[in-house]
C-alpha cells in the first residue's frame, strides 16, 4: 500500500473525528490476535463509506531467541467485515497515535462532561503547582 495515501486517511479520519464529522463507538467483539497477544484498552469502530473501520492498541510478545522476549505495545487499524473479522490491515505509521488518542477522547464523553459540570464558569487564573 501507498504509504502517502495511508497517511492521508489517517490525517483525514482524524480531522474528521475532531470536527465530529466521524463517531466512533466501543466495540465488544476483541479482534483475534496471534502468537499470544493480548488488547489493551477499548476496541473502537466507525463506518466510512460503506466499510467498517476498527482501530485498537494491543501489545505483543517480540522475541529475540527462541526463549529471550519483551512485551511491545503497537496500534492496528483495518477494515473488518460484518462479522468481525480482519480484511485488511493499515501500515503501522506513528501517526496512529494522534488518531488513537483523538477517538479515546472523544468516545469518553469528558468533552460534554466538561461543558456540563463546568457551565459557563471560567477557570481561575492563580499559579498552581500540580
């Protein structure tokens, strides 16, 4: 694939997920993931001209020998079909993260929590040290 034009689409998905012109939602289907991996945090999917796109953290074991590993972190993002299933999996471009951490903030709902629990208050400005 085009690494030019996967970029493209994550920057486009991620722009589209800020202006809210994109939702996402929380999946409770867990992809399958090989050789012992395991998903880490929400499992999230939107749908974009007729595909369903899921995109998720997972950490998996890289091995060095046959008996020396560590544990590495990665995002994936693919087309799955309608029952779940891998169809296609996007390049792992660093750019993820900025789409990953985009879809986790705006699929909280601390945006609304923010603006309901806050109301027109405005913050206060004092020096604090946090």
């Amino acid at each position: 694939m085009d690494s030019k034009k996967a970029i493209a689409l994550i920057i486009k998905l991620n722009r589209d997920t800020i202006e809210g012109k994109l939702t996402w939602q929380t999946s409770r289907v867990q992809p399958s993931l090989g050789n012992g991996g395991i998903v880490i945090d929400n499992v999230y999917y939107t749908e974009v001209e007729k595909k369903i796109l899921r995109l998720y953290k997972f950490s998996q074991k890289y091995y060095y020998e046959e008996d020396s590993f560590e544990w590495t972190e990665n995002l994936r993002l693919e087309f799955v079909d309608f029952y779940w299933k891998s169809e296609f999996e996007f390049p792992p471009i660093s750019i993820l993260s900025d789409l990953y951490e985009t879809v986790r903030y705006k699929t909280s709902g601390v945006e609304s929590f923010l603006d309901s629990y806050l109301g027109d208050e405005e913050p206060e400005e004092k020096d604090t040290d946090f």
